[in-house]
C-alpha cells in the first residue's frame, strides 16, 4: 500500500520534541474554555474530572497508540484512510479541513475583544464595529498566510512563542487569588470544590463544549508527522509530558475565573476580563494585565498560524493520494510549502469571517464559529475512536487490546458532544434559527465533500481509460 511517507513526499524535519511539547499546550490549552467551564460555578472541579476521564485520557491513548503504529503526514486522515478506505479518509480529512478553516477564523475573531482588553475601556466599542474589527482581523490574516508560506524553519518559533505565552498568562491567572489576598481584596477563590451541575440544557451544553471543545488537540501535530523528527517516538512523548501541565492548568485556571467574574463571565474574552477585574485599568496592576493580555494575542496569533498550517498540509497530502487535484501540491520553488493550498484556505479563512459576521452580535458570531469548527472535528473524532473496533482486521490486530475498550468510551464521549453542540449557551438572536445553522453547515459540507469525492474519482478513472493504450484483439 503506498501511503503518504513514500520517498517522493519526504519533507523537512523541523519538529523537534520541545516544540512538540510547547504546540501540544498552544494547541489545546485555549483561553475562552476556562471562561465556559467557570459558568458551571462551584460544579467546576467535578465536570473537569469527568470530561478528563471520559474524553481526555481515551483521546492520549489513542494518538499514542495509532501514531506509533502509522506516524504518518497527515495524521487522522492517513489513519482514517489506512483503516477504512478512500471514501472515509478523505471525510475525515473534509472535516479536518472545515475544521481548521473555521477554528483559525474563531481564533481570530476574538482579537478584537482581546485588544479591547488589552487597550482599556475606551475601546470597548472595538469588538461590535464591524468594520474595525475585520480590518483587523484581516490583518493578522495576512501575517498567519506570510508565516504559512515561510515554513516551519520560520514559524514554528511564533508557535514555541505562543505556547510559552500561554503558560505565563496561566500561571499569572492561577496566581491572582493570591495578588488579592496580600492586597487585602475580597475573593471567594475554591477551585477544589465538588458539587453537582443543576442538571438542564444548559449545563449539558456547557459540559459538553468542556468535554470535546477545551480537551481536544492532542492528534493535531500529527498531521505535521512527515515534518516532525522521528515521529513514531517523539509525538507520543509530547502526550505524555504535556498532559498533566494542560489538566492543571484548566483547573487552576477556571477556579481563578470563577472567583473573580461571579457568574459575570464573558465568553470570548474570560482570561483578559479577569485580569481586568483583579488588576484594575489604573497604576501597576493595569500594566501588569495589559502585560498579560498581551501575551495572549501572542498566544492567539501562534494558534492560528500552528493550525492554519496544518489544515493547509491536508489538501497537500490527499493530492498525493489523487483524491484532490494535483493543484493543491505544487510546493513554493524556495520554501518548499504547499503555496497554493495555503493561498485558498486563506481566501477561505476571510470568507468564514465575512459571513459569521453578519447580522449577529459578537459572542454570537464567536460561538456559531465555534460550534460550527468543533462538530466538523467531532466528525473527524468519530473516526479516529472507531479504527479500533471497525478498521481494517490487519490494523486491528496491530494495536493494543485496551485501545478497543478506551475508544469505545471516547466515541460515545464525542458523539454526546456532537449531538448538544447545537444547543447556545450564551444569548442569540433566534435559538432555532441557531441550532439550524449548526446543523445545515455539518450536514452540507459533508454532502458536498460526498459529492466532490464522486466527481473527483469519475473523473480520475476517466483520465486512467484514457491514458490506458489501446488493446489489438488476437487474431
């Protein structure tokens, strides 16, 4: 079988293990779900415990065991390929590919009410002008899409750069019941709590964007497998020394949240709207918040660039697979990067943004674009738990039995996900109308790629009987 790390696609090998380990935090470790968690209240502590254990642990296991047994570039989507064929890799790649595209767009929709912070109540206004917001974002479009082109060599130091920010913003914020206790500030800071959720839609919806939203990432890096060193070994090892950093941090972090917003939580925004609210916009603490919020557009601006660049790598690959045209392979003739699939996805990033940006309010706006990029990736999950118990009988018998088991698990985690996605946990405009346009986005773009695929393997059999000589009958 010849897969995607044949000679002909060999590529550089930029990716060492401190990157992997710094991505793996900047991948996974957004500063919006610790905001999303602290809207449970004291419930908190119990629904991080259940989702770590539910979807978390069986996720880890699952990128440790398949890369090492297929560390190839692209990542899910050779191992959706290897184990169940065309149709389902290239679906899985499809919504991959949704995903990045509209998950870099949701990165970048929040600089504006990133800056705003940053900048103090006087920009207050910045984040529901339209068009100051999308000038800016269409900006920093422009410097993620440069980045791409450079290549790794270049970019993956804005990456190292953002997973290090991330990590100060945390420990910062981890930090903050403390600056209010020497300050003599009242806080109600109790991050080890336990109690239960009231049980509606609403804290359903909340546990499910914690479960699959904040913890997914881990298998993302994979997809740069083929521009990782000795990926097979290295990848898993990020797994394993990241994973506890990022549990940490989200529990310390949203205990922080908790105790300073009082149930007041912007969604968007949680980690510069505390530090507001603890640090004050006047004197030392308001530089030291506007030092911290600062950090966090270089953080934001890493993970948009870390996962633009893996959502270009992906049309890439599939052309060498022929399942897209040739087109999307052409490599840039000095950087040796997919120019033409980086220049597409970027035109495809600022339509997303043009679009969600319509008629709505920010929060709005933020969520359906984030709803809209998680259920493509929830999708894309879906097939990576069931390659355990549903793949190929050869690659089956290649992986660990307890994989089938932890899988299992982390396919009813991510389908419980999937199906209260559609449910808004911060006001809309129309509810219905909401959940509608989830669901249409999900259901169109996988009947389209359905469809494409169709007409891409009609023609490519067309192109082979062409090409094919003639055969003279035997007389």
């Amino acid at each position: 079988m010849q897969t995607s790390s044949s000679p002909e696609h060999s590529l550089k090998r930029q990716l060492r293990l401190r990157d992997l380990v710094l991505t793996q935090i900047l991948c996974v470790v957004g500063s919006s779900w610790v905001g999303i968690a602290a809207g449970l209240g004291r419930a908190e502590l119990l629904m991080w415990a259940a989702a770590m254990i539910l979807f978390y642990a069986p996720l880890a296991g699952s990128v440790i065991a398949l890369n090492r047994n297929m560390p190839l570039e692209g990542g899910l989507y050779a191992w959706s390929r290897i184990a169940f064929g065309e149709l389902a890799g290239f679906l899985t790649a499809w919504n991959l590919w949704v995903y990045g595209i509209a998950v870099t767009a949701t990165i970048l929709y929040a600089i504006p009410t990133e800056l705003a912070y940053l900048i103090g109540p006087k920009a207050a206004w910045l984040p529901e002008n339209h068009g100051a917001s999308l000038a800016v974002v269409g900006c920093t479009i422009l410097v993620v899409t440069g980045m791409a082109l450079r290549g790794l060599e270049v970019s993956k130091w804005l990456h190292n750069a953002g997973g290090f920010a991330i990590l100060v913003v945390f420990a910062t914020l981890i930090l903050l019941p403390l600056w209010a206790h020497v300050h003599h500030e009242p806080v109600r800071w109790s991050p080890l709590t336990m109690a239960l959720p009231p049980l509606s839609l609403h804290s359903l919806a909340l546990f499910g964007q914690m479960l699959f939203g904040a913890l997914c990432g881990l298998e993302y890096i994979a997809i740069l497998a083929g521009e990782s060193s000795n990926p097979a070994r290295t990848i898993g090892q990020s797994v394993w020394i990241s994973s506890p950093v990022i549990c940490a941090m989200f529990i310390l972090g949203t205990g922080s949240i908790e105790a300073f917003t009082r149930g007041s939580i912007d969604y968007i925004a949680p980690i510069p709207q505390t530090l507001r609210l603890a640090l004050g916009s006047t004197g030392a603490g308001s530089v030291f918040a506007a030092a911290a919020i600062l950090l966090l557009q270089i953080r934001l601006l890493g993970a948009a660039s870390f996962l633009f660049t893996g959502v270009t790598r992906l049309p890439m690959v599939a052309g060498w697979d022929s399942l897209v045209p040739r087109w999307f392979t052409r490599m840039h003739p000095r950087w040796k990067t997919p120019s033409n699939s980086i220049l597409f996805t970027s035109a495809l990033v600022c339509l997303l943004v043009l679009m969600a940006s319509i008629g709505v309010h920010a929060q709005e706006a933020f969520q359906l674009l984030s709803n809209a990029s998680l259920t493509h990736y929830e999708v894309a999950y879906l097939f990576m738990f069931a390659v355990p118990f549903l793949g190929s009988r050869a690659l089956r018998t290649a992986l660990p039995g307890w994989l089938r088991w932890s899988s299992l698990v982390g396919f009813v985690a991510t389908l419980f996900s999937l199906l209260i996605s559609a449910y808004p946990f911060v006001d809309v405009v129309n509810a219905r109308l909401y959940a509608g346009k989830i669901i249409g986005v999900v259901v169109g773009s996988n009947l389209a790629g359905i469809c494409f695929y169709q007409v891409r393997t009609r023609m490519a059999h067309a192109q082979l009987s062409e090409t094919e000589p003639a055969t003279l009958p035997i007389e």
